[in-house]
C-alpha cells in the first residue's frame, strides 16, 4: 500500500570516527552486513521497494553497494562465498534505488524535505538506519503500515526510555487510542533533563502522509538552529491526526558505540546459533 520508502544518509557519524572518515556511517557492519541493509530490508518486508536515499557527498559507497559488482561477483561465482551474497541480491531484485543529494547538512526536517523530489504526493516510510530494529514476529515498519491502513495518519515509533535519557530524543505527549498507540498531542524535540513532557521518545522510523513537506517548507529552524521533522509533525498533529505507536520489538542504537557493540553480538550470537557460514 506504501510504496517508497526514504533513507536520510547525508550524517557525518562523527561519533565513529576516525572509521567514518572516507567512509559513510551506514556502511559501518553489524557482523559482515552494513546497517543500511538492515534498514532496507525491513522496509522491503514492508512492502516498500521504491528505496529512495537523501544522501550527501562522500556516500557513494551506498550507491555501490545497491549494485553489481561485477568482477567480484564473476572472481567468486560458484563458490561458498556466493552465499553470502544472496540476501543482497534478493534486495536488488526486488526493489529500486533513487538518490538525491542534501547539499547542506540542516537537520532532519531539511533531509526528509530534500526528499520530496523523490517521493511526490504519497504516504511514505521513513527510516533512520542507526536504529536498528528487530521486530517480535512482524517488522517494525510493517507494524506501523498495518497502523496506517486503519487510522491513514502519520505514525511516529515510540519507545520508553529512562529520564536520563530524555533529551536524546524527540519525545511525545498523548492519549491512549488503543493498545500501543496513542493521538499524539503535542512533540518536542530532545527537552533538557526534567522538561520532558513523558518518557516516550520517538524512534527511527516513521510512516508521513506527504503534507509534511508543506509543513517542512514553512518551518523556522529549531533545536540546535536545524529543520527538525519533530516540528513539522506538531503542525500535523494540531491540523490533523498524528499517532505514536508503541511497536512491539527490539531497537539497538547503533549511533552510539555501546548500541552498535550490543547489536553485533546479537547478531553474531544469531549466526551462531543459526550456524550460518561467514
Ligand atoms: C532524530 C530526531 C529525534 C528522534 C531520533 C531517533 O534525532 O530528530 O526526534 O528521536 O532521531 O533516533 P537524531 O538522532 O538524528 O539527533
């Protein structure tokens, strides 16, 4: 039902430094995937195979990846290492890849606006790949998509965390709708310790239905003098209906080191439990 989902990758990752100096963040593996792939796979799960990538300079390395390779693949064809390809070469069958380049790095609401281009007048995913989500039995995106097909709303993933923890965050303030899902009231991007109107901070991923590039275009900068995507949902939420959804599943955060050492041990644990060659 959703389509086209959209892929800020235009950071600088400067937390991972000096691995992200001549390489992009989201190229950074989770055992021997990169994160983007994690991202793009859930949202081919979705249903969503249009991909489309707001990138920056110094990205191209993400363009490779989504394509042949043809030199390695013809070196490694029909050896044991081929499987590892597999999963990857379903993603390109499966789905198309579009880029359009954030020329100045303005925040997220600038990135997901740079967007437009790509995805026209249509609901739409947004994922941020540093969360990487692992859903109880349905991913996370494809939670919301079933979400949206009942409400036709923007949906934003919530996640409690602690009040320490608050100000990294978008966080929501809401009624209760159903299980899992509240009317968001009101948004504020990363409230200083104590400011915190709940201990639901919103997560990275999102479903927008596409008057938020309207919003986006009309918005003065924010937090930190940036475009934030928090600010234009608020509008949303005022006019309209914007739902926070509580999804059922696991996120690491692989921004931060500690987050992005946790999911590799889990993944590598997976492996090794799934006896998967690498
Ligand atoms: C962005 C959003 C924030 C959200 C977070 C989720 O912040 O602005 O509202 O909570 O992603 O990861 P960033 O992490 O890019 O600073």
């Amino acid at each position: 039902m959703i389509k086209k989902c959209l892929f800020p990758v235009a950071g600088y990752g400067t937390r991972f430094l000096p691995a992200t100096k001549a390489m992009p963040k989201e190229m950074m593996p989770i055992v021997n995937k990169p994160l983007i792939q994690y991202g793009v796979q859930e949202a081919m799960e979705a249903g969503m195979s249009q991909i489309a990538f707001v990138t920056g300079r110094r990205k191209r390395a993400i363009e490779d990846h989504f394509d042949r390779t043809y030199e390695l693949e013809d070196q490694i064809s029909g050896t044991k290492a081929e499987k590892n390809l597999e999963e990857i070469r379903l993603l390109m069958q499966t789905c198309t890849f579009s880029y359009t380049r954030q020329i100045q790095m303005k925040g997220l609401g600038d990135a997901i606006r740079t967007g437009e281009t790509l995805i026209g007048n249509q609901p739409f995913g947004v994922i941020l790949a540093d969360d990487l989500c692992i859903g109880d039995e349905r991913p996370v995106l494809l939670q919301m998509v079933e979400i949206y097909a009942k409400y036709q709303c923007s949906i934003v993933a919530v996640e409690e965390v602690s009040p320490q923890e608050t100000e990294k965050y978008g966080i929501i303030s809401g009624k209760k709708l159903e299980d899992r899902l509240f009317i968001v009231e009101s948004m504020i991007e990363k409230p200083p310790a104590g400011e915190a109107p709940s201990n639901h901070a919103i997560i990275g991923r999102y479903i927008l239905t596409p008057d938020i590039f309207e919003n986006l275009r009309n918005l003065p900068p924010g937090r930190n003098g940036e475009i934030q995507i928090t600010d234009a949902l608020n509008v949303q939420a005022k006019k309209k209906m914007v739902l926070g959804f509580q999804f059922r599943g696991k996120r690491f955060d692989c921004g931060r080191l500690e987050g992005f050492v946790a999911a590799t041990n889990h993944f590598f644990d997976l492996m090794r439990a799934n006896g998967t060659p690498h």
